[in-house]
C-alpha cells in the first residue's frame, strides 16, 4: 500500500463518519425534543424507553469520536510504516503519533468523553426531574 491508498481510505473513512455523526446528532435532537415533550402524567415505563434510547444514542456519539481518533491514530501509524516522506505525512505523523498500532477506547478523548457526559445529565435530567 502507497501514500497515496493510505490518505485516500483516510479520508473516505472521514467522509462516512461525517455521514453517521450527523445522524447521531439528528437523533440526539429526538431525543432531546421527546424529553422536552414529557409530563408528569408520564409513565415510569415511558421514561425508562426514552432513557434506553438516549443511553444508545450516548453510546454511539461515543463510538464515533472512539472511531474517529481511532483513525487518526491508525493512519499516522500506517505512514510511518511505509515510510512517507511527503510534508503532509510528516506533520500528521508529528501530530497523531507513530508509537504501536492504536487501540479503540469509547474515552480516548477526556473533552470528547466530558460533552457526551454534560448530554447525559441534561438528557436524564429532563426526562427524570420532576415537572412543575
């Protein structure tokens, strides 16, 4: 595999996540609109499915900010194997690293893993706190 084949499945993967990130948020977005529609007439059953869906739509931001550093770090990892020289390569190596090949971790990010928690407490807040 080339330079070249490394950058060009790179960037289709950042084409696809982009893709799937914007769904995610759409789907945030529901949720969010559904918890905002809740009464206290609700059921506890109601409440509980909407927080399975939130909690899924959590996980898959999560997944996809795993996913993407993921990437980043594999790419950096693959130039460095066939030994890219160009001054792209070179300054994205510098910036991801070229240590071991990367591992997938839902938090390798602190700020990323921070914004999803801050979206669970106001999620779970407004579906669980009680309506005036």
């Amino acid at each position: 595999m080339d330079e070249f084949q490394i950058w060009s499945l790179f960037f289709s993967f950042l084409i696809s996540n982009a893709i799937y990130l914007a769904g995610v948020f759409f789907i945030l977005w529901v949720a969010f609109r559904a918890a905002n529609q809740m009464t206290s007439a609700d059921s506890v059953v109601v409440k509980v499915l909407l927080s399975l869906f939130s909690a899924g739509i959590i996980f898959n931001g999560l997944t996809v900010s795993a996913l993407l550093e993921l990437n980043l770090a594999s790419t950096a990892y693959s130039l460095a194997q066939i030994g890219a020289d160009s001054a792209a390569a070179v300054r994205f190596m510098a910036d991801w690293g070229t240590g071991a090949a990367a591992e997938m971790s839902l938090v390798s990010n602190p700020i990323r893993a921070g914004w999803w928690l801050v979206v669970a407490i106001m999620l779970f807040g407004k579906i669980w706190q009680k309506k005036a």
